[in-house]
C-alpha cells in the first residue's frame, strides 16, 4: 500500500525506538549526566556506532520526539486545507496535540522528564538550541506560505513569536507540574493558555 513503510524501514523504526526507550529509562534512573552512549548501547544490544547511526548527538537520546515535532509544524502548515492560514493551521495543531495530550504538547505528569532536564545544563541548551531550529523552520514555511522571500525578516518575527508563545505555555506548565500541582489542573489552564497565546498571536500577526 502506497505510504506504508517496508519490512526495511519497519524494523529501522523499531531499532530507533529500541533505542529511545532504553535510553529514556536509564536518563530517568540515573540522571543524563550519569548515563554514557556506550551504556546506551549495550542495555539495547547495538553497538554505539548504531546508536549514533539514529541519534548523532547523545542530548538527541533524550529528546528523540524533536524530528517528530519537525515533521508535524511542516505538515500542518503545507497541508492545511484551501483558505487557511498558516497561523491558524498552526493553532489547530498545537491546541489539538494539547488537547489529545500527545507527549509533545507538554500536557501529562512528566515530573521526572523535566527534573532530568533541569539536572542537566546539556539538555537545557539542547532545548535551546532546539527552539531556534524550530524558529528557524517556521520562518521558511511562513515564507513559502505567503510568497514572502526567504530569510523575510517578518516571516523571522512571526516564526519567533509562535516559538516564543509555545515554549512560554509549555515552560509554565512544565513548572506547576514540577512543583506539584495535579495534572489535570495544570492540563486544563494549558489549553486555554494556549488559547490565549494564540488569540493574541493572531492580533499581532493579521497578515499569516
């Protein structure tokens, strides 16, 4: 059937998640700092070449959902249907990730994930790092969504400000988990946040 991944690709997909899942539970256990890709390695039985086949970067272990992330922004703006904009393609995907509680919205008891993150200054640029990639993708999809040329310093500020209202709500709601607060509580302020975020989002930008 057309789009579904051969026997090939299946089992590279399981290899990667293999993977993922053995290193995400031994970052939990002992802390990211403590955890070596040759132990990575030898919990899932590849060799660390394979894992570095997968992941290039050991920080990519932990945040292995990143080209996840990637490919739902792409297709959400380059596949929204006919009159929709990008910005409001963008808020349908973003408050529905929130609402489904998918891992990437932030939304769930992940006090263990974030306590590892804020053990380890790595994974804490690594996010940074990560959110001017994410900036970066946005500006050249809202610049290929209105026509506007790439590098267009106001697809760049749009791009900014989208990434900047996401990792706001999400670092809020990362902090009331980690402090304690139910998360059902925390998840249902979530969604309106984002709401919010976006509601004002769309009056700054009325051109995407």
């Amino acid at each position: 059937m057309e789009g579904t991944p051969g026997l090939r690709e299946r089992k590279k997909q399981q290899t990667r998640q293999l993977i993922s899942d053995v290193a995400t539970t031994l970052f939990v256990a002992r802390g990211f700092d403590a955890v070596t890709v040759a132990e990575v390695a030898a919990a899932a039985d590849v060799s660390a070449k394979t894992v570095f086949n997968y992941f290039p970067r050991k920080e990519d272990l932990f945040f292995d959902r990143m080209p996840e992330a990637e490919a739902l922004i792409t297709q959400a703006v380059r596949a929204r249907p006919a009159g929709t904009g990008p910005l409001a393609a963008l808020r349908e995907l973003f408050i529905g990730l929130a609402r489904d509680r998918h891992p990437l919205s932030g939304v769930g008891d992940y006090r263990r994930f974030w306590q590892v993150v804020l053990d380890s200054p790595a994974l804490q640029a690594r996010i940074r790092e990560a959110m001017q990639e994410l900036e970066e993708l946005l500006a050249a999809l809202l610049a290929e969504a209105t026509g506007a040329p790439p590098g267009d310093p106001w697809c760049r500020l749009a791009g900014a400000l989208v990434v900047t209202a996401y990792r706001t709500a999400y670092a809020v709601s990362a902090g009331r988990v980690l402090s304690g607060e139910p998360a059902e509580a925390v998840a249902a302020d979530h969604l309106r946040l984002l709401t919010d975020a976006f509601d004002a989002l769309d009056r700054a930008l009325p051109g995407y």
